[in-house]
C-alpha cells in the first residue's frame, strides 16, 4: 500500500512537467540560469518516469521480505520530495505571472502529516447535551459543565428513561460516575452500553455483561448472498456457491465481514478470483483482539488501486465523524489523489470512487436533521484504513480532539510540525491559530470548519501551497486580503452566514476551482469574480453598485459553473445590457439556479456602496431582467424570490425545460401564478407569500387543455393573504398529485368541489374561512391545524382516511369523528379550548390514540374500539380520571394489551402519526400563555398517563 499514494503523486507530477518545461521562468533570470533550471526538470521528469514505471507493479499487499518494503517507502519519499520541487518551481510561475501579466505560473506542495486520534474518547459534555436534546428535541446551546448537570438533572427528574451508548471505548471511572450523578433524580433509569472493551463492561456493569455471539451460518449466508449475488435468489451456480459458502465459513459469523467480502466480490466474475480470496493468506494473519480486521483486509485488497488511494485518505476524520460526499471529492481533489481522466471531470470521477466505496460498504449513509444527505465509515472499517496507511503510505491529518488542551495543543504543533501536509480540527471546538503561520508552510489541505475562529490571520498568505481551505460554520466575518496569494487555491468553502466580504484581490486566485459561499451572509462580493475562468462551483452572486462591486455581466465568461447558483440584489441591477451578457443560457452544467431580488436574508449596509437607490428599478424594468435571465433548459430546480414584476417572462412554465422538477416562488406581487401546467416533468412547487394572487384559474395551468401538471407530486400554498378562491380544476388535471399543503390563507373561501383523484394527503393550516373540505376519494391523511371553522371540524368525511392530525386549534370546542370505518391513526395536539370530541369510540379500525396538551378537554366513559393497541394521554388534566378507567377496563380486553413486537398496526400509520413537521407554534398568538407549551415541549414535566 506504501506505493498507492506515492504512484498516484508521481503520476500527478509527470503529468505536469511538461506544461512547466515550456514556460519561461522570468526574466529576472539570465539564459543560462533558466537553461539550466529547465534542464533540471526535465532530469526530474526522466527520474520520475522510471520510479513510475516500478510503483506500476509493486504494492506493499504483495511484498513480504523488509528489503522490498524498504524500497518502495524510499521510492515514496523521492515521489513527495519530487513533488515538493515541482510545486516550488510552479508556484513561481504563477506568483511572477500576477506581478508581470506576461509571465506564467503556478505552484503546490506536500508533507508529512500526524495522527492523533484517541480511541477511548468519552465528551462528557458531548453526551450530556444529546441526552439533553433527545428530551427537549431543542439544540442545547450550554457549553459548561456544572450547567449541564443542572439542566440533566432537571430533565430527568421524576421521569423514566432508557439511554443507549453505543461502543464505549472509556476506562475511566470517573467520567462514568460524572455521567450518572446528575441521573440519579429519575424515578427509574436503564442504561444499555455496548462496547468491544472488556475493561469497559468491568468499570461500568451493574450485572452480568451479555455477550454477543456471532450470527449462525444460515443468516450468514443469506446476508452473504444478497451482497455478493443482489436479490438472486435462484439460479446460482453451483461453483460460486460452494465457494461461497466455505468463505462465509470462514468469516466465522462476523455480520461486517460477511458484508465487506459479499460487496466485493458482487463485482468478481471470474471463479478463479473467488477461490483467490477463499484461498488468501490473510485470513491466517495473526488478528490480535479484533477477529474481524483480516476479513476487512481481503476485501480491501480486492478494491481496486485508485479507490485504495480514496479510501485510505478516511484515516483524516476520528471515530463517528459525520461528512458530506462533496467534502470528501474536494479533499481528493485537493490533494492529487484521483487519477486524471482527459475525458472526465475529477469531480465526475470522484463521486464515482464515493459511489464505489458506498456500494462496498466501506462508507456509510446516515440521516440527520434538516435531510442533509452525509455519511460516515465504520470505526472497524477506519481501523483497517489505518492499519493498511500504518507504514506511511499517506501522510496522516492530524485530528485536533476535543478533549485536548487545545491552544497549548496548537501552540506545539505549529513550532514541531514543519513538513505537515493537512490539518483536520474536529467539530465545535475553540482554538486559536497563532499569528505566524510560516511553520505550516508545506501545508495542502486546511479545514477549520464548525471551530469558534472570528478572524485568520494575515499570515495565511504565507502557506503558498496550500489547495483547500475551509471555514464552514465558523465565526469568520472577513477574509483577510493575504489569502488572495494563495495561487494554488483550488477549494474555497466560505459557507459561513456571518461573511460580509469577500478580498477586492479574489481575481488573483487564478487557480480556484469551488468557491462555496453561504445563501443567507450579509455579503458583498467585489469585482474580478468574473477573471476566475477556472470556476466549476459558485453557489452564491452577490450583486452590487458602484465600482467596487462586482456587476451581473462578469458571469459572462464563467460557462463551467456546476450544480447551484444563486443570485442575490438582482434589484440592483441597472442595465439590462449587463442581465443579457451574463448569458445565463451558456451555463449547460446549471442544475439549481435562485434568483432573490433582495440583498439577502441578512442584509447589511455595505461601506462600499455609493447609492443603493436604483431609479431604474421598476416593475417593468425588473420584468425585463428577468426576461434576460433564461438558463438552460436542463436546469432542475428554479426559485425566484421578491420578485416586483408583474408578469412572469415568457420562457417560465415552457415546456422545453423538461428537467425543471422543482420551482419555488416567494414574495411576489404578481397578481397572477405564472402558467406552470405544461412542464412535463415538474415534481413540486411551493408557492409563498404572493401578496397579490386572489384567484387561482385557467392562467396558472396553461394553454394545453388536457393533463396539466403531469408528474406534479407535491403541491404547497403558504401566506397568500388575498387568496379567496381556486377554481377550475378539471378530471385530468394534476394526475400524480399526491400531497397538497394550504397554509396561512385567511382569506381563502373556495376550494375546488373535488380534488385530484390520486391525492393522498391533505394538510389546511389557519384557513379560518374555509368552510368546507372538497371531496378527496383516495385521502389517507389529513392534517387540521391552528385557525379553522368549526364547522369544518363537524364534516369529515373521508371513508379511506387512515390518520387524521388535528394540531393546536385556537377557537374550536368541538370536533365530530364519523364516517371514518378505515382510521387507523389519531393524534388531537395542543388544543386549549377544545372541549370535547364525538365519535371516539365508533372508529372501529383505530389502533393508535394520541391526545396530548388539552387542558379542557373532556371524553364520555365510554371503552375504546378493541383495536387499539397504543393510546398516550399526556399534559390532560381533565382526562385523568378518564385514563384510569380506562386502564381499569383493559383486563376485560385482552386484545388490547398486545405487545408492540406483535402490534398489527401499519408502519405508514405510525411515522404519520409522530411526525412532527406540521406540529410548530406560528399559529399562536403572541398574547397567549406561550408558557402551556414550553410545559408541553418539557418532557420532565408529563401530568398525564400512558396506556400502551
């Protein structure tokens, strides 16, 4: 593996030795100094060719006597210092091409690189605040100790809990008992820690520790099988099974193991292949404590040589670091690691490796809040990345953890570590970087993302080789004017919401290749964006006035943006000569493009502005400019925000834009929805805040008369203050609509008499005026929310209804429950003046009751329909006499008391039931006691029972 990384930096440097051959060095050098420097890199070249052609055939996987190893490690160390040589002798190209246009250059570099990384690592803190966050469901903002304790402590108090700590790795008693001090006031608590220590089960078991055995074969087998074969289940040959089985055989039962041979061999066609690895002397290498790591190893000796050099980067990130795909391709990038490919883009290929890698398991999705979509490795599958990178084969980040001292830990680290190639600081973490950063001058790859940093300091000028540099959330305000030396920049990530100012020297950074800014900063961005011809990602263009802005018409030349690009202070464009040149329509790599006429949602006064009043900034005068920005029409999604015009351009809703699958409008004026129906492949729209919209007709679907909105899939109206009206829906018109969301329209009277025929959930919030629902034949589930008329309360009928939410009315005393024989699902939350509900009991399929925050509300004595297998009562005051009987009741049905494990209730039922996307507060007054619902968020302070 030692050759992986050195091969692929020699590759690098051979490719780019010859475009440095031919350029002149300055003429600040006589004939015979630049001679005589040209002729030393083309000696290099020549070195380098032959080193390559011996790490072309050499791996450390397949050489087992020292002498060989030896060799490779040093043809590794000639392969970085050669490297270094180059990147100096480009760097001075570039530096001398800014200061004398006639002259060329560029430059990078590498070094060494440390690990530390703590294994054991148990954030007190860390754990402390999503203990916290899991009874809150709130961010814990509290960063001191004894304030978590506190706060712990109160969250815990009188209640019941089950924690889970999955794979503790820390010995140390005392942050055990730190832990449960402030626990100790719950009535009861139960705490399952898994761990692969025995030492840990020692410090912290209070019973006999369960030790998990491994999976039988059988079950082994069938995971077996559908990695390696996918979903055949039949039909495989006799061969690949019966070798199949010994190897699963010899995986001994390990699930991760299973799994990692399986994906690799799913990709093996060759039989003989399949008895190499079944035959492999590294099943018989000596393991140590962890069985499993040889069986990580033969499939990562079976993963192809360049996602090795991918996967054995992952040794930068520490145990359960989450990270995005992008991140990780820009990483790559950034530090030579991808092959060229003269017909693909790195970041095509790129994500193609990710992709690779994900398929093999060796990264893994995770979901987290806000549907980002991230990802982590397994900290078995980061023990093998480091056990395989153990010898030097890359040059490891060091990680920056938590629980170090971290400015005494910095300190040293910026004097001792000369030859460092990157930097890795871990999440939410307070350091401070020294004001001379020349130590770090052989520095790559920089992520200070998610630290406490306000400022960099002037000296990050001086790390000229330096490829990526990140400030993702952090506090940073201000660039400071030194980055613009950074020549070999290739990846910016300034997505940071407090940033007001890019350098008036970014055109400098000839070499940029991403520059991420943040949707939602008070930025102004300067002239020269447009001399970054190299750009392949924008995700943000600040416009400006006056001379020191940047102007719309420098987009002109950027034609290789990729994927996002969103405008901001469009209302400040002057010209629409400048709206034309920027030729948004050239920019055939667009996916997402936001168009927001205002300076951003955190807009500040900029001190370079001259005069923000734009005279030319009319109606008409804006309806020309957006006529001028037509994209391409591979474009996918599309927002257009604070728009004044009052017609829409004439190429919005073509159906020429045949991958236009998303658009989103908000705060127009226009009084009319511009006509969408004829896009063939639009899946959602979401309309907000169009103060001038009244009604809604036969302008908002087209011209074409039949299937108007053919693939729309979720439809969404929210704060259309004027909307009374929505008329002329026909039978053919939206056939895929399956979801329909009206919120906050006041004023809105009339719906269609029948909805779409395929819809199947409906959610009204604060349409107070509605009276009536339409009629929905295939609605599954409805959401009633904040201001709506009792009258509509009274007439449910929806015969296939299988979960209806009614959340936080206002006014309403009364809800009627009939005509509903499919309900599976109910959920009454926080309505304060409800008083009672008719009809619980006759809904002979509900399985799932949850009433929780009714004050007044009372229910008749009556049993609940014997399909109901889970009912919570919570924050009722009134019910609780009504709950014990209820109780009371269950022996005399024991159907009732089944355990979940054999619940018959519909999985779909139950998600709809508990998601809380649609359960905010902005239907509340502010008048109102708003502390009844800090009560209701506050899980320690439960008044009412549970029957379950």
């Amino acid at each position: 593996m030692a050759g992986l990384i050195a091969s692929g930096v020699i590759k690098w440097t051979a490719r780019k030795l010859p475009s440095l051959v031919s350029a002149p060095i300055g003429s600040s050098q006589s004939d015979e100094q630049q001679t005589s420097a040209i002729s030393d890199v083309q000696a290099l070249q020549r070195t380098m060719a032959t080193v390559q052609r011996t790490l072309g055939v050499m791996d450390e996987d397949n050489i087992r006597d020292e002498s060989g190893r030896l060799r490779l490690r040093e043809l590794q160390q000639f392969a970085y210092d050669a490297q270094d040589a180059i990147d100096k002798y480009k760097f001075e190209l570039l530096r001398r091409m800014m200061d004398d246009p006639n002259s060329n250059g560029e430059d990078r570099s590498t070094c060494k690189r440390k690990r530390k990384g703590k294994k054991e690592n148990f954030d007190l803190k860390n754990i402390m605040s999503k203990i916290i966050m899991s009874f809150t469901r709130k961010p814990c903002q509290i960063t001191e100790l004894d304030q978590l304790e506190y706060m712990l402590m109160d969250q815990v108090a009188g209640r019941k809990f089950l924690l889970v700590l999955d794979d503790v790795w820390s010995e140390r008693k005392d942050l055990w008992d730190a832990l449960l001090s402030p626990m100790s006031a719950a009535q009861l608590g139960a705490i399952l820690v898994t761990t692969r220590n025995v030492n840990v089960s020692s410090v912290i078991q209070t019973m006999a520790p369960y030790h998990v055995g491994c999976l039988p074969f059988d079950e082994s087998w069938q995971i077996f099988k559908q990695m390696a074969f996918g979903h055949l289940d039949q039909n495989i040959e006799k061969a690949f099974e019966e070798i199949g089985r010994k190897i699963v055989q010899k995986c001994g039962g390990l699930p991760l193991a299973v799994e990692a041979i399986g994906s690799v061999l799913r990709f093996e066609e060759n039989e003989e292949k399949w008895s190499d690895i079944l035959d492999s002397e590294l099943w018989d290498l000596p393991t140590g404590e962890d069985t499993v790591l040889p069986a990580l190893r033969l499939s990562y000796v079976r993963t192809p040589i360049d996602l090795k050099r991918c996967f054995v980067l992952f040794t930068l990130f520490p145990k359960g670091h989450i990270f995005m795909k992008e991140n990780v391709v820009y990483l790559w990038i950034s530090l030579g690691i991808l092959k060229q490919n003269n017909h693909r883009h790195l970041e095509n290929i790129g994500n193609q490796y990710f992709d690779d890698l994900l398929q093999r398991t060796m990264v893994q999705r995770v979901q987290i809040d806000g549907g980002h979509n991230c990802f982590t490795i397994h900290d078995l599958f980061l023990d093998l990345a480091k056990f395989v990178s153990v010898n030097g084969s890359i040059r490891i980040l060091q990680v920056i953890n938590a629980m170090d001292d971290n400015k005494m830990y910095c300190s040293s680290l910026f004097k001792n570590n000369r030859r460092c190639f990157s930097k890795l600081f871990s999440h939410h973490i307070n350091i401070t970087l020294p004001e001379d950063l020349r130590g770090l001058r052989h520095l790559r790859a920089l992520d200070l993302s998610r630290s406490s940093l306000t400022s960099l300091p002037e000296s990050i000028g001086e790390l000229k080789l330096l490829r990526y540099l990140s400030i993702f959330q952090t506090r940073i305000a201000k660039l400071p004017e030194s980055i613009c030396g950074l020549y070999n920049l290739k990846v910016l990530d300034a997505r940071t919401n407090m940033l007001g100012e890019i350098p008036q020297g970014i055109q400098k950074l000839v070499s940029l290749q991403h520059l991420s800014l943040d949707l939602w900063s008070p930025l102004c961005m300067p002239r020269g964006i447009g001399e970054l011809k190299k750009l392949k990602t924008l995700t943000r263009y600040s416009v400006g006035t006056g001379n020191w802005h940047c102007n719309i018409a420098e987009l002109h030349h950027l034609v290789n943006i990729h994927g996002e690009l969103s405008f901001t202070g469009l209302s400040r464009v002057t010209n629409i000569n400048d709206a034309q040149t920027a030729n948004l329509v050239s920019k055939r790599h667009l996916q997402i493009l936001r168009l927001d006429w205002s300076a951003g949602f955190y807009a500040t006064e900029c001190e370079h502005t001259v005069n923000e009043n734009n005279a030319t900034s009319t109606p008409e005068f804006e309806e020309e400019v957006f006529e001028s920005l037509k994209p391409q029409r591979n474009l996918e999604e599309l927002e257009v925000v604070e728009y004044s015009g009052n017609k829409y351009p004439s190429w919005m809703g073509d159906p020429a834009f045949s991958r236009l699958a998303k658009v989103t409008l908000w705060k127009q004026k226009c009084k009319f929805l511009p006509a969408l129906g004829q896009l063939p492949q639009l899946h959602e729209l979401v309309v907000i805040h169009m103060e001038g919209v009244e009604r809604i007709g036969q302008e908002f679907y087209g011209q074409d008369s039949t299937k108007r909105f053919p693939a729309l899939e979720l439809l969404e109206f929210q704060d259309m203050p004027k909307w009374v009206e929505w008329y002329d829906i026909a039978e053919s018109d939206f056939p895929s609509l399956r979801e329909l969301k009206i919120k906050d329209s006041n004023e809105l009277r009339v719906l269609p008499q029948k909805l779409p025929a395929h819809l199947k959930k409906l959610v009204i919030t604060n349409c107070e005026k509605l009276i009536r629902l339409p009629i929905a034949p295939s609605l599954t589930s409805l959401v009633l929310k904040g201001n709506i008329h009792e009258e509509t309360l009274s007439c449910l009928h929806f015969p296939l209804l299988r979960t209806l939410k009614v959340c936080f009315l206002r006014t309403a005393k009364f809800i009627k429950l009939e005509n509903m024989p499919m309900l599976e699902g109910l959920a009454i939350v926080g309505c304060r003046q409800l008083f009672s509900v008719a009809g619980l009991s006759n809904l002979e399929s509900l399985s799932l009751l949850n009433i929780k925050g009714c004050p007044n509300l009372h229910l008749p004595f009556e049993p609940l329909p014997q399909k109901v297998q889970q009912s919570t009562v919570t924050n009722c005051p009134q019910l609780q006499e009504w709950t014990e009987w209820q109780q009371a009741q269950m022996p005399k049905h024991e159907h009732q008391l089944q355990e979940p494990d054999g619940a018959s209730y519909n999985q779909e039922v139950l998600n709809a039931i508990e998601d809380d996307s649609e359960d905010d507060f902005e239907g509340v007054s502010e008048d109102e006691d708003d502390c009844f619902y800090d009560s209701m968020l506050d899980v320690g302070e439960s008044s009412g029972m549970a029957i379950d």
